[in-house]
C-alpha cells in the first residue's frame, strides 16, 4: 500500500491534504476508468473551499484618560498637577473667574475714586507730589485728604471682603472644572447663594483671630516696656518673640485653620466654625506639604502682581510729580488701577489654587475621588 493510499481524499478535488477529515464512503463512481496517468486535470479549489480570512483588528484611537474627565486627574496630586488644573480651569472658565474678579475689584474701588474726584473739584485739595500740602493747611484741604484717604481705606476694605466672594465662587467653578464642566458668571454666582455672607463671616473672623495674635504679642511688649527692663531689652524682646512666637502663631493659623476653609465652607455648605474645624482636620499631619504649596503659590502671585501693577504705578508717579495739584487723585486712580490688575490674576489663581489642595487633601484621606468620578459620570 502507498503512502497516499494513507491520505484522505478530497471528494471534488481528489487531492489529498494532510490533516484533512477524510470524506466518508460513498456507492462507487460509474463510467469508463481512464487510462492510468490520463485523464482531465483536477478542478482547483475556489476561494468558498477556504476558510474566510479574519478581519483586521480595529485599533482604537488614543488613549483617553477616564481618570481625568476635566481640569485635573481624579487621584491623589502633584505640584505640577494643582498648578495645571489652576490655569485650566481660569483658561476654561475666564468670566467666572477674572470676569468675576475684575468686576468686584471695580466696584470696590469705585468708592475711593469717587470720594476723591469730590475732594479734588470741590474742596479744593492741592498736594505736591510727596503727598504734602503746598504751604498752610486749611480746612477745606483738610476735609478734602480726609475724605480721599477714607475713601481709599473703604475701598481696600471692599476690596478684602469681596475677595472672599470671588474665593467663594472660584471654589464652586473649580469643582466643575475637576469633573469636567463648566460655569458661567452667571452659574457662579448662583451657586453661592446662601452661603455669601458666611464666606464674610469667615474671613472677618479669620481677620479678627489675626488680630487677637498680634494684640497678644503687643501686650506682650508692652509689659516689657512697662517693667523697665531697659530700650535695648525691650527692643530685643519684640524682635525674638517677633520671630519665635508671633510668626510661627500666625503661621500656624493661616495654614491650619484659614487656608482651606473657604473651600470647605463653599463645597460642603458648613457653618463659619465648621468649616474652619474642617480645614484644620485636613491639614492635620499635612502641615508642611500645605503651607509649602500656599506659600509659593504666594510668592508667584506676589511677583507676577507687581509685574502687572509696576508700568501704571510708574505712569501714576510720572503723572503726580507733572500735576502736583492733582496728586491725590493720581494716588486715588493709580491705587484703583493696580488693585484691579493685582486682583484679576491673584484672586482666581489663589482660590483655584486653594481648592484644589482642598480637594486633594479630601482624596487622599477620603477616597473621594470616587464621589468625583461620579459626578463626572465615568460611575453608574
């Protein structure tokens, strides 16, 4: 027997393929049997004797990061990623956030500036470009400084407080921004809606415990003074208790309990006292990594604003020493303008900036990463 008496047959073709299922018997062909070595050439197989080719794989596209539906990725951040997600979300967000902060500024510093353009055309107030009167002092001068001064410290005041209200609206676009959405000027606002005047009441109280700290230091110094220890005594004692106790005091309560409070009192809708008990349960054993991050987000902030502000203040001191006559007003304009360019980039960067530590304090201790997936909707 040959070896291809051993191969099954293919029954159209009659070609023998190894490994192939042998066709099962049937009744014997009828006709003449050719002649051995003769006959028609074989029938090749069609393509429908092969099995269909695979298709090619369907690759997909880039790569999409579920992790990050937005301005920052929903895990525990880095340095570079609470600085992106800042300028992201300003970049995303640009009335919410300058829009919000240029026009509060305005609106603060209206004040001052109309104070002083009263002062300058009716009470006729003439200052050189010291800020000094030219010559005796009369009552009109008198009133006329007093009212653009006031008038100036209204305006900064305006200016803190409303601050705290572009914080707090800040922190609202910036949780948008982490999961993907966006807010108008409009939205913003809104979303603060019952909470503004304790986002006040925060920083006044905030404010007031800054005070209490450097009322106690003063004191402090008094005492000294008062117990005749000597000039050069009292002096070194308010320099070393300056350094060692009221600095590392005010430290301490700008990191611990006010940094992140806004954020708190914004995103969780607490109470003043609540939130600043929240802000203090965050940063507890993240002290040095929160007030790292806070005070070089201070120090950026403190460089580019003077960046800003220095051209208009050259122009304001060129303009007081041109028109000493109009040098209060000058100031006036002058302090209005830097405020209002200081503030459109410190105050959205800061309170994004804020936010995010905030948030990140919260998925590093409270997995709640998991609750912003969710409202990014990559959660059922």
């Amino acid at each position: 027997m040959s070896d291809s008496d051993h191969l099954p047959q293919d029954p159209t073709t009659g070609w023998s393929a190894p490994g192939s299922t042998p066709a099962p018997a049937g009744p014997p062909a009828t006709g003449p049997t050719p002649a051995p070595g003769w006959g028609p050439p074989p029938a090749y197989p069609t393509a429908a004797a092969y099995p269909s080719t695979p298709a090619a794989p369907a690759y997909p596209g880039p790569p999409v990061a579920l992790h990050k539906p937005g301005a920052i990725p929903l895990r525990p951040l880095t340095l570079g990623d609470i600085y992106n997600g800042a300028f992201r979300t300003i970049r995303a967000n640009p009335r919410a956030t300058v829009g919000a902060a240029v026009l509060m500024s305005v609106l603060a510093m209206s004040l001052p500036l109309v104070l002083s353009l009263i002062a300058t055309f009716t009470l006729d107030v003439s200052l050189d470009e010291n800020l000094e009167p030219q010559g005796s002092i009369s009552t009109s001068e008198a009133v006329g400084i007093a009212l653009s001064l006031g008038g100036l410290a209204l305006g900064t005041l305006a200016l803190y407080l409303g601050t705290a209200l572009v914080s707090a609206m800040v922190s609202q676009v910036t949780l948008a921004a982490a999961v993907g959405a966006r807010m108008s000027l409009e939205q913003a606002w809104r979303a603060t809606r019952g909470l503004r005047w304790r986002a006040i009441g925060l920083i006044l109280l905030l404010a007031g415990g800054y005070l209490l700290v450097v009322a106690v230091w003063g004191v402090t110094v008094l005492m000294a003074a008062a117990a005749g220890v000597g000039e050069g005594a009292t002096i070194a004692w308010a320099v070393l208790s300056g350094l060692f106790l009221l600095l590392p005091a005010l430290v301490v309560l700008w990191t611990r309990y006010s940094y992140l409070a806004v954020p708190a009192l914004m995103l969780e809708r607490r109470g003043v006292v609540a939130s600043i008990g929240v802000a203090g349960r965050l940063t507890r054993g993240a002290f040095w990594r929160t007030f790292g991050i806070a005070l070089l987000t201070v120090g950026i902030t403190l460089v580019a604003s003077n960046l800003l502000s220095t051209p208009v203040s050259l122009v304001g001191q060129v303009v007081m020493i041109a028109a000493p006559d109009y040098a209060l007003l000058t100031l006036t304009v002058t302090t209005a303008l830097t405020s209002v360019v200081a503030t459109a980039f410190v105050a959205p960067f800061s309170g994004a900036v804020s936010t995010l530590q905030y948030l990140d304090q919260r998925m590093r201790r409270e997995g709640f990463e998991v609750e912003l997936m969710r409202r990014a909707g990559l959660l059922g």
